[in-house]
C-alpha cells in the first residue's frame, strides 16, 4: 500500500523535490546525489548529445535537451505564488518557450494510471519547445536560421528590460527572480544539458550576479535626479519641478538657487553664470546617451561643500562633479532606420550623489537645455539604463496573436445608411418612452 503522500511524490517523476526539503531556492540549499541508473539515464538518454547531433541540426536537438532540463528543473524545485511563476515564466518565454496552460490538455487518473513517472510528468508539463510549428510567438523549429541558442543574451534582456517593468523597481522581487534564474542555469551546468554552451551559461551567471549591483544604481542614480545645481537653474528659470516624494532626491528645506550657483562658482564649478544675471534657455532637444567618464569631485572639496550652509538651507550643500557621454542608440522596438551616431562627447555638471551611483557605460534618455552663455545642462531624465541593456525582439510578441481570416464581408455605403436608421430609430424610441 502506497501513502497519497508518497503517490504525489511519485507522480512527480523519480526526480521529485519532497515537500520536507523546502522550496529548493534556499541559500544553501544542494541537490541529493543522483542514483547510478539516474545519472546513466541523463547521460546517455535525456541529454545526450552526440547521438543527435549527425541525424537532425543541433540547435533542434538543444530545442529537446533544454525541453526535458525545464520539465525536471520545475519537478526538483517548487516555486510557489502565481507572482513567482509568472517571473520565472516570463524569463523563459523571452527564450521562445511556451509556459501557457495547454488548454482542454487535462489528464484523469485513468489516463495515467499506466504510465510510468517520465511519461507522467510529460503529459502533465506546460514547457514546450516546439519541434515542429508553435506559431510566430515562439520558437520555430522549422525556422531554425532565425533563432540563436543565447543564455547570456536573454538574461541581459530579461534583468535589464522585463524585470524592472513587471517588478516596479521592487529590489526584493528582482534579487527573486534573479535567484530563479540562477537557480535554473546552475542546474543546466550540474546536470551538463548543454556542454557545447557551457561557457554561455557561465557568462550568463556572472551576469546575474552583476543585474544585483548594476540594476539598484541605475535605478537610484534615475530618483536622484535633478540635484541641488541642476534643480537651481531650473527654479532661476522660473520652471515648474516635479519630484517624487516616495524616494530619492528631496528640495531642499530653504533651498534658493541663486546661493547654490554661487556656492558652485566658489567650489571650482566654472557654468560661466555671473552673479545676479538673467538667465534664458535658447534650445531644448531630447537625446539619448552614453556614459563615456566620470569626474567625480575630490574628496577635499565633498567634505568642504557638506561644511557650508547655503542661504536657508538646513542641508550641506551637495559637491558637483562633471558628467562626460556620446550619443548613442537605445533599442526599444522601433525602427531607426540608418541613423548615424555622432561620436563627439558632451560634458554636464552634475552632482556627486548622482555620479556615485553612475557608471561607464550606462545609458540615458534625457531632455537637455541650452542656456544663453552656452551651458547645457540636465532639464530632465527619462530613463538610466544599464551598460548591458538589451532588447529582445521577442518582448514584442508578448500580446502578439495569429491573425485570423475574417470571413465578414467589408463594410459598404449600404451599411453605413443602415446603421444612421437604426440610430434614428432608437432615439425616437427613447423620446416616445
């Protein structure tokens, strides 16, 4: 007699994760060893490549490799939460796999009575890798020229452009998902999937491990804007400034810019302003660019700018450093054509608690302002990127749908002088009630 514990545990495959091990993403959580006839299994069966790779191209026995990896992957670990599932499901759809609930595809008791294990936990998976078809939203076999097998390349697409969409900037949530993907390529490495990848893979995890450093900066570096000086040139020209008071960068209390420009000019900040003059923008443009250096102020003059009170101001006032980018080209899914990147390099003044938190080769959207004398300066900031920052075209098929063909007839003159009657028709019946 078999316990229902136990049943649920074997229909799980031989491979199941017992509900008293925990999740499987504990800190130091480790795989049991792996019996003689599982290992021979996964070795000469599940992930073999060399008897594949002469029959059928080897990126669609990869397609195979990976397909059987995610289903064992999700039997050895419980992700618990529909948040979490989806994190992890998203990943995996930017690499072309299907994790949508197969539809009418439910199995009775009596259809898997006799089934062994492996055949039970394949007829229960959602993963696929289509071998064959799938449709224009997925990996496509039958196409196989227009798919690469990248693991780092998805990573970077899915820590730098998903994550911090579907998370809002929540750090907990981001180090989970990371952790779910770590978890999962770790696993590719263990249980040798993929050999012939096994340096992408490697790639991949180190760039997990910098999403953790790089993502937070980038984030609090984009809150930290506009800074002391930029906020005071922007309130000397009289504009309107919008901060986010759930974090980040705070006016000042008795802010006043005209004492911060001069404490600026005292600290060595040459913006060319003289005192009490007028100031006016004579150009505004929109750009997007690349971190090329960073002048941070020295460490003599941050401590003397935190000593001086400006003006009202209960804060130190913040050191100001020099900002040095390139323009460039963020890859966001519209098409730039042929467009020509100017390498000539442009310099803004920015302050030290922004520049702390940047790093070469991070990029920005950003809406720049010239004034009167030649100084260009931050007006506002869209978005900071990461140097890794990649689009994935497949990000664009998230809500994509297979077009149908629409077998009603096209709408006709005719049809527009029905609908002018019906709509008469129906007011006269609302003025008769």
């Amino acid at each position: 007699m078999v316990s229902s514990k136990n049943k649920s545990l074997e229909n799980r495959g031989p491979t199941a994760l017992p509900k008293f091990c925990g999740s499987g993403f504990e800190e130091y959580y480790a795989d049991p060893p792996m019996t003689p006839a599982e290992a021979k299994e996964e070795r000469e069966n599940i992930y073999n490549l060399k008897s594949a790779v002469s029959v059928v191209p080897t990126i669609v026995n990869t397609t195979s490799r990976i397909q059987a990896c995610i289903q064992r992957f999700r039997a050895r670990r419980r992700i618990s939460g529909s948040d979490n599932i989806n994190l992890f499901n998203q990943y995996l759809f930017l690499g072309g796999i299907d994790t949508s609930p197969r539809m009418f595809g439910g199995n009775t008791e009596a259809d898997v009575r006799d089934m062994t294990p492996e055949e039970r936990r394949d007829a229960t998976a959602i993963d696929t890798v289509y071998s064959s078809g799938g449709g224009s939203r997925f990996y496509n076999a039958d196409e196989p020229e227009h798919w690469d097998v990248d693991f780092t390349g998805i990573v970077a697409g899915y820590c730098s452009e998903a994550l911090p969409i579907m998370t809002n900037w929540h750090y907990p949530r981001m180090g989970k998902a990371i952790g779910f993907v770590e978890n999962f390529l770790t696993y590719v490495l263990q249980h040798d999937v993929c050999p012939e990848y096994q340096d992408d893979v490697k790639a991949a995890l180190a760039l997990c491990s910098r999403a953790k450093v790089d993502l937070p900066l980038a984030h609090q570096a984009l809150v930290h804007f506009p800074g002391q000086f930029n906020l005071a040139l922007l309130e000397a020209l009289g504009e309107n400034v919008f901060l986010d008071e759930g974090g980040g960068f705070q006016r000042p209390v008795g802010f006043s810019p005209r004492d911060v420009i001069k404490m600026a000019s005292a600290l060595g900040v040459d913006h060319g302003l003289k005192e009490g003059e007028a100031l006016s923008v004579v150009a505004e443009r929109e750009c997007s660019v690349e971190i090329v250096r960073i002048e941070r102020p020295s460490l003599d003059a941050r401590h003397a700018a935190q000593c001086f009170k400006v003006g009202g101001m209960k804060e130190g006032f913040s050191a100001v450093g020099k900002l040095f980018v390139k323009p460039c080209i963020i890859e966001d899914g519209y098409d730039h054509g042929n467009s020509v990147v100017s390498d000539k390099e442009s310099s803004f003044f920015v302050d030290d608690d922004i520049l702390a938190r940047l790093r070469v080769g991070f990029k920005m959207q950003m809406r720049i302002a010239k004034l009167h004398n030649g100084l260009e300066f931050i007006k506002q900031v869209q978005s900071v990127l990461v140097a890794w920052h990649v689009f994935l075209p497949q990000t664009l098929m998230v809500h994509f749908k297979e077009p149908v063909a629409n077998e009603k007839p096209a709408r006709s003159v005719e049809d527009a002088q029905a609908d002018a009657q019906a709509d008469a028709q129906g007011e006269n019946e609302v003025d008769a009630n």
